[in-house]
C-alpha cells in the first residue's frame, strides 16, 4: 500500500480512517498494513505537534484542514484520524 493508494481509497469511498504514526525524522511512510509513518517536528506542547499532522495531511491529501479529524489518540504518537472529502 502506498500514498496514491489511499488518496485512491479516500475519492472512491468519500471518506477514510487511517492510523498515524508520528515520528521523528524520516519522510512519509506507508507500511503493509496501512500505517502511515509521518514524521513531526513540532513539539508534544499545546497541540502544536496535533496541529502540524493536520497541516502535513491536508497537504498530502490536497485537501482542507477543515475536513481532517484527529477521532483517537490526541495525547499520543499513535493517532486515528478521519479524511473527508
């Protein structure tokens, strides 16, 4: 599974639950079981690292950040998020 296939996923179904890995450096990854591995650099203080995830998924999606939803995982690495389009 790769980016193109859930941007594929996300315009066939309308919209999309995913898991996000934040981590520290790297770029963005897609592992077999459809993980994505994004890293952040923002610190874990006041939702800026939220904040960047949204920002960093809304352009990777081509997307507003309006239509991206942190559903689970708001104090930790590990997120459920939810795209709509």
């Amino acid at each position: 599974m790769n980016i193109d296939d859930l941007r594929n996923r996300l315009a066939a179904e309308g919209s999309l639950v995913i898991s996000v890995r934040a981590c520290k450096s790297g770029e963005i990854q897609v592992s077999e079981n459809g993980i994505l591995k994004i890293p952040i650099q923002a610190p874990r203080e006041k939702g800026k690292a939220n904040q960047e995830l949204v920002r960093t998924l809304s352009k990777l999606f081509g997307l507003p950040q309006s239509q991206i939803q942190i559903i689970r995982g708001q104090t930790t690495s590990q997120k459920l998020i939810k795209i709509t389009c």
